[in-house]
C-alpha cells in the first residue's frame, strides 16, 4: 500500500465511497464521495498527539472488540496514509456541541477541521476493477450449539488473528477473553458455517485448513505445555507447501479429530466440547479453554449494493460472477469491468494477489488496443412501437437501456416521446429485455422471432 501511495500514475482515495457509476468500456464516469474526515491529510503529519490526548475511549472494532480506541484514531496500524480521521459518531465535539475540542488545542499542524465537509467528486476511467473482498458468516446466533456470542471463550478466527498478532492488543499473546489467562487446550473447529446446507453454506471457504493448521502452531509454539486439537472434515491443502505446512502443525502435537462438535457447554471455569471422532467412531468429550471457530467467507455486507452500481452479476452464492469460470475468470460480463480477489469468491492471499494480477494485465490489454470488437449480438429497440414504459431500464443488469427522446406525429401533430435506446458497448446480449418487454418492440439481433420462425421452417422442410 505505501509503494502504491508513493507511485506517481495511482491516485489513493482512502475514506471513500464510490456512490454512482455511469458510462460504459472506456468511459466510465464515476461518481466518488470523499467522506469528511474532520482533519486536513495535506496539513496533518501524523504525529499521534491528538489521539494520545483524546479524552474518548470507544470499542475498536478492528481488534474484534479486544481494546479500545479514541474518537480521532487511524483504523489499524498499517493504515496508509498514517493520518488519522475523528469518528463524529463518537467524539465529543460533535455529540457535545462543541464542548470538548482537545485534539484541536493539541494539533501544532492546526490541521483539525471540524467543518470539514463530505465532497462529492466525478472522475473518469477506462475500466474498474471491483476488489471489495468478503465478510465472515454468522451473528451471536448462528452458532448457538458451540456457544457462540454467550459464552466468551469461544471466538471466531478472526479474533484469533487479533489475539496472535504481534501488532495485535495483546502485542501477540494468546489470552482467553474472559479472564486474560493464558489457555491451556484450544479447540479448533474447521467448516462453522462451510459445506453445511442445512445451516451454513454450501461451498468450502478454501482458506480455513490453512489458517486453522497456522493458529494451530501458533498455540503450541507460544503458550507452554499447551494442547490444540482440530476438528475437521476433510484436510484441504491445495496449494505449495500447504500439505507441508498442515503436516508440520501435526508434528508439532496438534491432535486432529475427523469429525463435528455437536455441543458445547461450560463445566468449571473452562468449557466442554462434546463432538465425535468419526475414524474411531466414538464420542470424545475434550476440556478447552479457548475455542476457536473457522467461519465461513461470505460475501461483503454491501456486495449487492456494488453489484448494482457497477452493473455486474452475482452467483448463487452472492460472490461476483465471471464471465467464464474457466476461460474468462477476471473479466465480468461487463465489459471493462474486473474482479480481483474475495469478491469473487473464497480465496487466500496468494490467490488474489494472482488475480489482481492478472486483473490489471487484462486492463493494460485493453488499454494498449486502438479499437475494440464487440460482440454482435446486442438488442435492437424498434422505436415506432416501444411504448416507453421502462420495464427493460429497471431489468437490464448491465445497465445498456436508458431512454431517449424521438420525434412522432399523430393526427397531423408532431411532439417529443420518450423511447428505450440500447447502448451496444454496454449491452451482452442475456436477452432480459427481450423476454421482458411488453410491447414486443426489442430484439435481439438476427434473433428476431420472424428470423427464429424462418429457421424453424427451414428444419421442418
Ligand atoms: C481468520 C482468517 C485468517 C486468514 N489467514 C490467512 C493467511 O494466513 N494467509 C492467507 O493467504 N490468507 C488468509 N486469510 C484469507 C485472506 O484474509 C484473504 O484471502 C484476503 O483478505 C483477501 O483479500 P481481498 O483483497 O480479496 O479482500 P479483503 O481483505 O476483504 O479486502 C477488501 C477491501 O475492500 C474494502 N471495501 C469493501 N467494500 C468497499 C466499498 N464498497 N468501497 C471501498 N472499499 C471497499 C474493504 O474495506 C477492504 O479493505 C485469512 C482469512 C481469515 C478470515
């Protein structure tokens, strides 16, 4: 991130949100709202004085609820730029009516700015590509069986991450939420939520074999006499050096159980978890300290909103659809338009780095042509019949009907009316449009049911 913040061809607008996007492959125009962050970047140098000083503590999210932030404050530590933004949710100045201001009083860049406003800034581009990652599946009620959201030992593995992280609350030591003791015997629950169609999801989330057999090593090389055991349903380490590295968390003492937990309850300041350990057939009860639940990838919270924007399709699962899983597997059917990443689907860090690789590769390709090809089969309006009632506009996901204003006569009066046009850069010719209007006036081209009917009666004959 800093080598992109430093590059004189990337522009970084952090803390904004793309908010409309118009055009087509080459011209997007885009609509982007830069969030007021209440300090001015260009004067601030990041010094940490007024976060130091803030007299407000609030939850920080970033930590999975493990410490506490100030209302100015830079979201996690690696955060480019190293500015901080003020949390108006939370800070006293703006919840107070003005009656607090400290962080300004300690600002020597004077580069507080509580005034500062949201600005609203149209940008043009060529292509996007759409890299907004995923969320983890589940609430406090998603897992009731494991205790998840009532009893405080058991987290996600998310919070495990925070937890281990040198960066971390806890600068790297594994604690149990609930008294900060060191635990003693983690329990590692792989596919909370994955292959589970009852409850969960159908798909495997690719990542979490990977990451258990790391928390995994991470408990038995950081805590002393400790004791981790994994429960799984299949190991899948398909990738270089993965099978290695789940082997090594196996040597290390990591006791695998291939099986599901059915329940967990606490028993005397720890917890048991009760699950079956399907290669012996048997039940195994297992006392944990800290239990660690691998929940699935899910797409981002906003995913359909973004799909709406840009103007893409979503898969079944409501990951960002490709245009072909195998042949096409960056480009979405809009053209211009490129995935990268979790958006797409589950996928680990090497994973996306390729991919948005590979995403950009395929901007350059577009970029470095002269002209481009478009596919020849789009829809056709017949304007003399559309009646301009808008169905196609609303069902188009791409985005290619707009409307525009045609002269007409009747009785020997002319006027303007409004009709449903076509943009062929935009259109993929799925035909919703055509199955879709009323007036039988779009078509796809050489599609058009008189030409379907002529190929119909020349196979007969
Ligand atoms: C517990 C856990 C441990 C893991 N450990 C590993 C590991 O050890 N090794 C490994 O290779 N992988 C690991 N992974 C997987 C790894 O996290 C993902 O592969 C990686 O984060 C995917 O990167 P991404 O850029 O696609 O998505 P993200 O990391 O989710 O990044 C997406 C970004 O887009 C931003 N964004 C979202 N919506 C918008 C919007 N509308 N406008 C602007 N910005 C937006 C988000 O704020 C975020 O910054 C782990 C995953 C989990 C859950």
């Amino acid at each position: 991130m800093v080598a992109a913040s430093q590059h004189p061809n990337i522009t970084l607008m952090t803390y904004s949100e793309v908010e409309e996007v118009k055009g087509y492959v080459g011209n997007f125009n885009v609509k982007i709202r830069q969030k007021a962050k209440s300090v001015d970047h260009e004067l601030c140098t990041g010094c940490g004085v007024c976060w130091e000083k803030c007299p407000n503590m609030v939850i920080n999210e970033y930590d999975q609820g493990l410490s506490a932030r100030k209302s100015i404050y830079i979201r996690f530590p690696q955060a480019v730029p190293s500015k901080p933004v003020i949390d108006r949710q939370h800070c006293r100045w703006f919840n107070r009516d003005g009656r607090c201001g400290v962080c300004s009083e300690v600002c020597q860049a004077k580069a507080i700015d509580y005034l500062q406003q949201d600005q609203v800034v149209d940008e043009e581009f060529g292509a996007i590509i759409v890299a907004t990652g995923f969320d983890l599946f589940g609430n406090e009620n998603s897992f009731a069986e494991y205790g998840y959201g009532t009893l405080p030992d058991v987290i996600s593995g998310l919070h495990f991450e925070r937890l281990s992280s040198a960066s971390g609350p806890t600068g790297g030591k594994i604690i149990r939420p609930s008294d900060g003791k060191e635990p003693k015997s983690v329990v590692f629950i792989q596919c909370a939520g994955s292959r589970d169609d009852a409850k969960g999801k159908s798909y495997c989330s690719r990542v979490c074999c990977m990451y258990t057999a790391k928390h995994a090593h991470q408990v038995l090389e950081k805590i002393d006499d400790a004791q981790a055991y994994v429960f799984y349903m299949d190991i899948r380490t398909p990738g270089k050096a993965y099978e290695e590295f789940y082997r090594r968390s196996v040597n290390d003492g990591a006791v695998y159980l291939r099986g599901r937990v059915s329940r967990i309850f606490s028993k005397n300041n720890s917890m048991i978890v009760r699950g079956e350990d399907t290669l012996i057939s048997k039940q195994v009860e297992i006392e944990a300290d800290l239990v660690v639940l691998a929940t699935a990838m899910v797409p981002g919270f906003d995913a359909n909103i973004v799909a709406g924007l840009v103007g893409i399709g979503s898969d079944k699962d409501g990951f960002f659809e490709e245009a072909h899983p195998k042949l096409r597997p960056v480009e979405t059917h809009t053209a211009g338009v490129y995935l990268a990443g979790t958006c797409q689907g589950p996928r680990d860090i090497p994973d996306s780095v390729a991919q948005a690789g590979s995403a950009a590769v395929k901007v350059c390709g577009l970029f470095s042509a002269d002209e481009r090809e478009l596919d020849p089969i789009t829809a056709l309006v017949d304007e003399a019949i559309c009646s301009g009632c808008g169905i196609c506009l609303s069902l188009c996901p791409y985005k290619a009907i707009d409307f525009i204003s045609v002269s007409a006569s009747m009785a020997g009066v002319s006027f303007q009316r409004e009709v449903a046009a076509v943009n062929e850069a935009l259109c993929q010719g799925c035909g919703t449009c055509v199955a879709a209007c009323r007036s039988g006036s779009i078509n796809l081209k050489g599609f058009t049911n008189e030409q379907l009917l002529a190929e119909v009666e020349a196979v007969c004959q």
